[in-house]
C-alpha cells in the first residue's frame, strides 16, 4: 500500500470529513459555497457522505496492514470492507478476504 499522505484519494476525501466537522458556515457561506459549484444542497451532502466512505475504507485499509484497532472503528465497518477480524488470547489480526 501506498503511504496514505501520498495518496490525493485519501486525503481529500480526509480534508472533507475535518470540514465537514469542524467549520460551520452561515447560510450566506452555504449559499455561496453552492452558487461557486453550481450544486444544490443534496449534492453538496452527498459529496460529503461519499469522503467519509472513502475515509473510513482508507482507515479499515491502514489499521488492518497494521493490525491496529482504532476505538472509532467497529466490527460492522471492517465487514463492510471485506476484513475478517480474528481474536486469540494474545492478540487480535485483521485479515483481507
């Protein structure tokens, strides 16, 4: 796997989620945000629901080669992406199907 920062897929689609959470527009700034692009509402939702598909399957894909669990990440995200997660008593491995 390619490193992450490296990857534009990954980190537009990360650079979405973080605005998405963190910036909170007027309706002016909405408003213009979606004259700029010539989208309308749903459109502008859907680009941001597809960016955190894109960056919660990256994050699945980068703790899995890892073998690392991060607390925002749960069983039913590593099955979406096809991860079968196998526990022992020494430790947990994430393993593509």
């Amino acid at each position: 796997m390619k490193n992450p920062w490296k990857d534009d897929k990954i980190q537009f689609a990360r650079l979405l989620c973080e605005i998405q959470a963190n910036i909170v527009g007027s309706k002016e700034d909405w408003d213009l945000l979606l004259e700029s692009m010539d989208l309308t509402q749903e459109e502008v939702d859907s680009l941001f629901e597809r960016a955190g598909k894109v960056w919660e399957a990256s994050k699945v894909r980068v703790f899995a080669q890892h073998a690392v669990l991060p607390v925002e990440l749960s069983n039913e995200t590593f099955k979406r992406q096809g991860i079968r997660i196998r526990k022992s008593r020494k430790m947990t491995t994430y393993d593509k199907r």
